[in-house]
C-alpha cells in the first residue's frame, strides 16, 4: 500500500500588533502550554517555542495535511482569543508572518537560538533580528509592508 510520507521543519516567527509588548511573563509559560496543544491538535511536533514579550518564535514540523498559512492563522486565531481570555482584551498579532525550513542538521541549532532569546534581545531588538531573518534567507522585502 502506498504512503505519502513527510518531515518539513519549519521556524515560525510574528509579532504583536505594532509590536506592542502584550505577552506579560507571569502567562508566558501557559501560552506556551497552549500553542504547543494547538500544534499537536492540528499534527505538529513542537520542538522549542518562546514568546518575548511582542514576539514569538516557533520551532514545530508543518503537518503534511495543512498548508503554512492555515498554519499559522490556527496559531494566531486560538492563541489571540486565549490571550485576551486571560486578561489582555485588546491583544492581537500582526498580519503577517515570516516562516522559514529549516534542514534536520539545523534544528538542535534552530532550537538554541530559541532558548537564547532572553539574552539575545538583552542586546538586539526584533526588527533588527526579522531584517537577518530575510536577509539569511534571500527573502525579498519591502519595509513598508512587514511592520504592523
């Protein structure tokens, strides 16, 4: 009997609308709790996720069943209504999103970079991190496009 199989890693990244810093640290846990349910709801392993306080970055597989943006709308639909459930009643993500694959070498890597985010933006803010992002990636963008 045939089989379709599939591994696609991918690294998720968005912010808060405007880049508000909504994501208070005292539900920064259970919002993790949260999504890594909606992933593996939808057939998504997680491997590593934090939410800075206007960003989130997302290390999961991309089920083979679901394209990128449903993805990432399930993400951003359920956790924007959890958030507000939880006492942030205007919280909304940004429009849009950068998404990235990521090989099977590079996850332990991917998921570093993760787990450092603390620290790392003790020295660097998110625009400055999103702009690396698409430049690593040879990803064409138009600033007036990506912020909102």
């Amino acid at each position: 009997m045939p089989q379709s199989l599939a591994k696609v890693n991918v690294h998720i990244v968005f912010t808060t609308k405007y880049g508000e810093k909504l994501i208070r640290e005292d539900i920064r846990k259970e919002l993790h709790s949260y999504i890594i349910g909606i992933l593996s709801n939808l057939g998504a392993y997680t491997y590593e996720l934090y939410a800075n306080p206007d960003h989130i970055h997302i290390l999961c597989t991309l089920p083979r069943t679901i394209t990128m943006a449903d993805l990432v709308s399930k993400i951003k639909t359920s956790s924007s209504k959890w958030l507000k459930h939880e006492g942030i009643p205007d919280f909304f993500w940004q429009d849009g999103y950068g998404i990235f694959s990521v090989s099977s070498s590079q996850v332990a890597t991917v998921k570093k970079y993760i787990q450092n985010q603390p620290q790392h933006h003790k020295i660097g803010d998110f625009k400055d991190e999103f702009r690396l992002f698409f430049i690593k990636n040879e990803i064409e963008f138009d600033e007036r496009y990506v912020w909102d």
